[in-house]
C-alpha cells in the first residue's frame, strides 16, 4: 500500500511549508539575538565609563579630603594664602619679580602696584 503521487505531493508542500516557518523563526530569534548582544555590548562599554569615572572621583575625593585635612592647620592655611595671593603681615615687604622679556625690573613695594612698562606698538597683539 503506497501513497499515491498526489499525497506525496501534498505532503511535499506540507513539510515545505513548515521548513519555511521554521527558518523563518530561526532568522527571528537570530535577529533578537544579534540585537540583544548589541545591546549588551552598549551597556558594557557604558559600565566600564562608569567605573573609570567613578574611578577618578574617587581619587578626587581623597585629594580633597589630603587637602582638607591640610588646610585644617593655621600655618598650612597661611602658606596657602602667600602661595597663592600677594599678601604680607604688617611691617613686610612683597618682592614682584616680572619676566625679563616685557623690560620691566624686579622691585618691592610694600603697598603700592608695580607695572611694567608697555610693549613696543607692533607687539599690539601681546597685550590680550
């Protein structure tokens, strides 16, 4: 007892039907698949600027924290200050040392502001 030619045909296109359904899931979940790795990926190298940042705020912090507990001390605080502005006690002088290039000469000045002289007219561009 065979099939006939007529049911193996139909039969032909049966399982031709269902291998294109199933590769066509195949490509689906494949396609998922590839876009979810992507994602993934995406996700990864944003964690990994996350953490290098989280990194480097962490160092921030602790240099912070160093100069705070730095600062905390009156002399340290007093270093800080003549480090960084021109000031002086009553009864001391503040030397302004200016580069040798402008033309101008060393000099002190207990209170008063030293300029130096201007440059020449054709170096306009100097002065911003």
């Amino acid at each position: 007892m065979g099939i006939g030619y007529q049911q193996y045909r139909k039969q032909l296109w049966h399982v031709r039907a269902l291998l294109v359904l199933v590769l066509g899931l195949c490509i689906l979940v494949g396609w998922s698949a590839v876009t979810r790795w992507q994602v993934e990926r995406e996700m990864a190298a944003r964690r990994a600027a996350v953490e290098a940042e989280q990194a480097a705020l962490e160092a921030r912090y602790q240099d912070l924290k160093a100069d705070v507990t730095y600062l905390s001390d009156e002399r340290s605080l007093e270093a800080e200050v003549r480090k960084h502005f021109d000031v002086a006690k009553a009864g001391e002088s503040v030397v302004i040392i200016v580069d040798e290039e402008r033309g101008a000469v060393a000099g002190a000045a207990t209170s008063s502001f030293v300029e130096a002289e201007p440059p020449p007219w054709w170096q306009f561009w100097r002065v911003w």
